[in-house]
C-alpha cells in the first residue's frame, strides 16, 4: 500500500505516477488523487509501507521512461533521403528497420535492385546506391539518437534538483561533458 501526503491530507493506493509537475495516485485503474501544476513537490511525502520513497527518484524514473519514449518516437519516424525521385521519407519502425537490412542483404548477395517503397508510394525497384544511401541515413539516424537517449539518461541520473529535472526535454542541450562524448563518438 502506498500513502500520499500531500498538503496535510492522506490518501492511499497502490501504485504513483509522476510526470513534469504532476502527481498521481491510484487503486487499480481507479485515480484515487491527482496534483496537477505543481512547481514544489518539497509539502509531499510518499511512503511505501513503511519506506519513505523519494519523490526526486520517482520523477527520475519518469524522466528516464520519457526520454526513451521519445528516442523511440523519434527514431520510428524516420527520415528523408534524396532518390532517384527526390526527396522521400522512410518511417523507421522496428520492421522498417528489419526491411532496410534486407534490403542490403539483397544488394550484397549481388541483386541488380531491390524492391521497396517509400512512405505512400508505391513500391518500386531500388538501385544498390539508392539502398546504401538508405541503409547509411537509417544507421546513423538511430545511432545519433540512441548515442544522444544514453547521454541525456547518463545526466538524468545525476540530477539532484527538483527544477533541473522538470526541465529535461528530449532534444534540449546536453551538458557540455555529455555533448562533448557525444560527439567525440559520433566524430562530429
């Protein structure tokens, strides 16, 4: 059983959700209490039985899950890649993914062409350039956001401020260590 106290009144569930500025408790699929625009979360005192859990570590976690959500929303929707056609856009969802390494496969095993499309068209044959040129702005998209996911993680966990934390968005700035190793790896 989890037990809340917020401004002075108790309420009890079995499971606390935080997000930036907001906390929420529940019982079952039921909100028991919600806290919404909350700028100091300094008057609430969550305890787990006996255990006081600290707010900081739970609005870590929410932080930590937000950010891979991001990473992956970013990642799946994909990129633009200039063709034989133009311009084209390929979403990068895990089966996408899986299509463009196939697609490879093929061209290595010595395929003239491989068949593919690009979002809302229609399917069409690929040179072997254009599958490289494909397969190598895939790779390096979700290398990029992967690589940036961890280094934004790495300084999450560090956090010790309740605003410092509120403030993390995916895409902002890294610190200047973080963004230093970033591009160190990434050779930019």
């Amino acid at each position: 059983m989890i037990t809340v106290t917020a401004y002075g009144e108790q309420y009890q569930g079995d499971r606390v959700s935080m997000g930036a500025g907001s906390l929420t408790l529940y019982r079952g699929d039921e909100v028991v209490a919600a806290f919404g625009g909350v700028t100091d979360f300094s008057g609430f005192v969550i305890k787990e039985g006996t255990k006081k859990v600290s707010l900081l570590d739970m609005m870590r976690d929410s932080k930590l899950e937000e950010v891979n959500a991001a990473a992956q929303q970013t990642i799946y929707a994909g990129i633009d890649v200039e063709t034989s056609k133009g311009e084209e856009h390929f979403s990068l969802t895990g089966e996408d993914q899986t299509n463009i390494q196939n697609l490879m496969l093929q061209i290595q095993a010595g395929q003239s062409n491989a068949l593919y499309h690009a979002d809302g068209n229609l399917c069409r044959a690929f040179s072997p350039t254009e599958v490289m040129t494909l397969a190598t702005a895939a790779t390096a998209h979700k290398t990029f956001h992967l690589t940036y996911c961890n280094h934004l993680r790495q300084y999450i966990k560090g956090i010790e401020d309740y605003g410092e934390m509120k403030a993390i968005q995916y895409g902002m700035e890294l610190p200047p260590e973080l963004a230093a190793s970033m591009a160190a790896l990434l050779g930019v």
